[in-house]
C-alpha cells in the first residue's frame, strides 16, 4: 500500500504541475508594422500618404505594439478568432496595445474612449492575423473612424449620420512573422527576448521537479526492493 500511496502521490504533482503550467498566463509583448495602399482628400491634412511612394518617410508609416497571453492562441484548423485584450498588471495602456499612422502622429491605444469595439488580437488557425478595433476620433474639428478588421483597416471621414468618405486605407504585416521583438513580459524584470520558447512561471518548474523526483525515487526504491 505505502509504495501505491508513493506511486498516486507522485503522478499527483506531475499532473498539477502540467495542468498549473497550461493555465498560467504567458504574457508577450510584440512589435507589429503595416502600410498605407490608398489615400483619398483628407489624408494629406492627416499626414498621411501611401507607403509606396513614400517609402521610408514618416507620413508613410504604421506601426505599433501588443501585449498578449501566449497562452490563449488558438490551434492549427480552428479558424479566425479574436482574442479580447484586457489590463495586465504592471503594464500601462500603451504596452497592451498602440499604433501610429502617418507623420503627425495618429496614435491610438488600449483604454482610448469612443471605442466601439475591440480591441482584440486576431488569429487565424493559429498564427497572427492582425487586430480587430473600431474608434471613433476627431482630428481638425472633424470626426472620424478608425476600423481595423484583421489584417485590414480603413480611415473614414463622417461627414454626417448617413454619409462617410474614405480618407485612407491599408494593411497590417500578419502571418508567422507579423509579431516582430517578441519578449517575455513579467513587470518586476526587464524584458528578456523569446523568439520561440515558452517560460513557464518559477512555481510551475519547481512542481515538475517534484513530480519527477518524486516519480525517480519511488523507482529506485522498487529496484532495490527488487535487488534485495
């Protein structure tokens, strides 16, 4: 019985130790960039312009940052999903989520009033596929909306409740390299780059070492049992 209650004791561990490890978050914080395909009247006033005839220069730009839970992406075959960002201690609004457009700059982040939805990180069986964020903002006395619909977005100007002019237009690099700088985020510690592993918590690693020793010496004991 003593060597049943060792054996149970020990798979125990083990497995709270492997389900703590799935459920605990696995904070990322990653650099995103994009383009600007189309501009149309009010871009210029905006300072934007389209990426391929401004290659380089500011009012050509999109760019921003995220922070996400690693942990939450889902599988290879389970389609397009949104994943709602939310606070994370430690972490101001700026790190969970921030773009810029153009040279003025537009810039837009987690926690900005008018949102009427979003934001939340897009994934696509699996791999980034840009964001999912609609805000209203106004710019000159004149009000617009910023729509971002995976990799895609559009700047409309409202020019009243039932007429809307598109002011400009483009994209958002997604795919298995979309999410540049990837790092791990913990509040307390700087930053430490993590282009494709996963760092379990410190109390996570220290319960699978106990599962395992557990599960070690409890065979050591049955083959000296087994010698004697």
């Amino acid at each position: 019985m003593n060597r049943f209650f060792r054996d149970a004791i020990a798979s125990g561990v083990l497995l709270s130790a492997i389900s703590a490890a799935q459920a605990t978050p696995i904070y990322m914080t990653a650099d995103f960039s994009g383009g600007i395909l189309t501009t149309n009247g009010l871009a210029n006033s905006l300072g934007l312009q389209q990426t391929s005839t401004c290659s380089g220069c500011a009012a050509g730009s999109v760019s921003g940052k995220v922070l996400f839970d690693q942990s939450l992406i889902p599988g290879s075959g389970t389609g397009t999903v949104n994943i709602a960002l939310a606070a994370v201690t430690g972490a101001s609004n700026s790190t969970i989520f921030d773009i810029d457009f153009g040279s003025r700059p537009l810039g837009f982040e987690f926690g900005n009033g008018d949102v009427l939805g979003g934001p939340s990180i897009q994934f696509n069986n699996g791999v980034f596929n840009g964001f999912f964020f609609v805000k209203d903002f106004v710019a000159d006395g004149k009000t617009y909306e910023l729509s971002m619909q995976g990799a895609n977005w559009t700047m409309n100007w409202l020019k009243s409740n039932s007429s809307s002019q598109l002011v400009a237009a483009g994209y958002l690099n997604v795919g298995n390299q979309g999410l540049t700088s990837q790092a791990y985020f913990d509040p307390s510690l700087p930053a430490t780059e993590l282009p494709n592993n996963r760092i379990p918590e410190p109390t996570v690693l220290a319960l699978v070492m106990v599962g395992m020793l557990g599960i070690f010496m409890t065979r050591r004991h049955k083959q000296t049992y087994a010698a004697a």
